[in-house]
C-alpha cells in the first residue's frame, strides 16, 4: 500500500511565520552590507593607489549606480 502524501505542504495552504519572513529579510541585509563594504574599501583603496585608479573605480561605480536609479525607477 502506498503512502500518497505529499512531501511538504502544498503552497496553497502553506502561511509564511514572522520568523521565516525575518531570517529571508536578514540574510538579503547581510548580502547588500557585504557588497556595500566590499565596494567602499575598494574605492578607498583606489583613493591610495592614485588618480588612474581611482578615475577607473569611480566611473564603475558611478555606472553601477545610473544602472541601479533606473531600474528603480521601473519599479516604482
């Protein structure tokens, strides 16, 4: 005799938990810091290297972020 059960619950009747919900948000706050930081020692450490360097990090970033400001302003 077979077990026809499911495996988990079914989406339809399955109901988010705060805790569920918090640990998803905390987990995407930890990726942008990381990132965030990540970026900002690098464009420090272009700061030290000299204006080549900074000119190219600076242009980089500058892109990242009219990328960034246009697809929020999709968004919204």
């Amino acid at each position: 005799m077979e077990n026809r059960n499911p495996l988990s619950p079914h989406i339809q009747i399955y109901r988010w938990h705060i805790s569920s919900l918090v640990s998803i948000s905390h987990r995407i706050t930890g990726i942008i810091n990381i990132v965030a930081i990540t970026l900002i020692c690098i464009w420090t450490a272009s700061l030290i290297l000299g204006d080549t360097n900074y000119d190219f990090i600076n242009s980089f970033l500058t892109s990242i972020w009219k990328i960034y400001c246009y697809w929020f302003s999709l968004v919204i």
